[in-house]
C-alpha cells in the first residue's frame, strides 16, 4: 500500500510538468511553413485551434483577371499584418496546386505540393508580413479557368482558411485561328 501512495505522490508532481510540456510543444504550431499534409485541405495542423468563425480581413490582390502560360501574375494579400501563410493556384474542378511560385519573397518559401517543388508559397518563419509582400506565380499551359486559394494566420490560434481571389481566364485566345489572311479587292465597273 505504502508503494502505491509513493507512486500515486510522485506522478501528482511529475503530472502537471508533463502537461505543460506538451502544451509547450503545440504553442509554435509551424513557425517553419506548412507540413506538405496542408496542401490539399490547406488547413493548419495547430493542434487545438480551429480557423476563425468570422469573414477574413485579408483578401488576395491580383494584377490582371487574364492569365497566359508563363507570364507571372502578382498576388498580394490585402489586410493586417500576418506571420504565416499558405497560398496555393488550383482550379475550380481540383484541390491540386497548379504553376510555380516565382522568387519566393522574403520570410517566404516554396512548399512541394502535388510533386510540384515550387507548388505553393508557405511562411518560413513567424516574421511579421504585410501589405508590400508580393507574391509572383508562373501559369502553366491550360485552358482552365484558376484562382488563388489562402489561409492567413495573424497568429497561431488566429487564423482563417479558404481565402480566395476572383476567378481568373485564360487570355490570348485568337476567334481566328490559323496565319491572317488578306485580300486586294479591285474595282471592276
């Protein structure tokens, strides 16, 4: 009896130190980036958190509502500052990240999705990132229409998911197709 009181006495001690460990662990969430599991779902792996139940402040900012493969599209995101991001190109018919993410800017990198190396753009510390980061993506060769897809944590526990641009189209498409042709017409009277 006198072992179990022993035993009983030493794990009330060691108990709220285990606790606080574990909490401790979970409080940075990933200060590194997004874990290549976010990018399908693009929902941060914060243990305990959930996304935030109000609209975002944030909205995605695109230079041009046309995309053509290989001329880059400038993303911002618009609101207050933020320390971690994942942002994503996809189509309305997949959750596959599609293009490549340009020169990731600073307190940036690329995060492999889909076999793609430069997929996606996640946070690669909790530095504070604001309205002057600019984001440069490259489109890839398709007819589909795409948008920006973003979740933006202000913080850990303070973030919010399914941040989207409006729906950009594939521009430099000709009614004509073929090499243009011209014709002299003559006056015959």
């Amino acid at each position: 009896m006198r072992l179990l009181l022993v035993n009983l006495e030493l794990m009330e001690l060691w108990l709220p130190a285990f606790i606080m460990l574990q909490v401790f662990c979970f409080v940075e969430g990933y200060p590194g980036g997004a874990p290549t599991g976010a990018c399908e779902d693009m929902l941060p792996r914060h243990a305990g958190v959930l996304p935030q139940p109000s609209p975002a402040p944030y909205t995605l900012l695109i230079d041009t509502r046309t995309f053509r493969p290989g001329k880059p599209i400038t993303v911002t995101i618009s609101g207050p500052e933020y320390r971690g991001v994942l942002l994503e190109a996809r189509t309305a018919a997949s959750t596959n990240a599609l293009g490549s993410w340009h020169l990731p800017p600073p307190d940036t990198r690329f995060l492999e999705c889909t076999r793609n190396p430069q997929g996606a753009i996640t946070h690669s510390n909790i530095n504070p990132k604001g309205n002057t980061t600019v984001y440069s993506w490259i489109p890839p060769n398709i007819p589909n229409p795409v948008y920006f897809k973003a979740t933006v944590a202000q913080q850990r526990a303070v973030y919010w998911i399914n941040v989207v641009s409006p729906t950009l189209t594939r521009g430099g498409y000709s009614s004509v197709t073929g090499p243009k042709h011209t014709s002299k017409v003559e006056n015959c009277s």
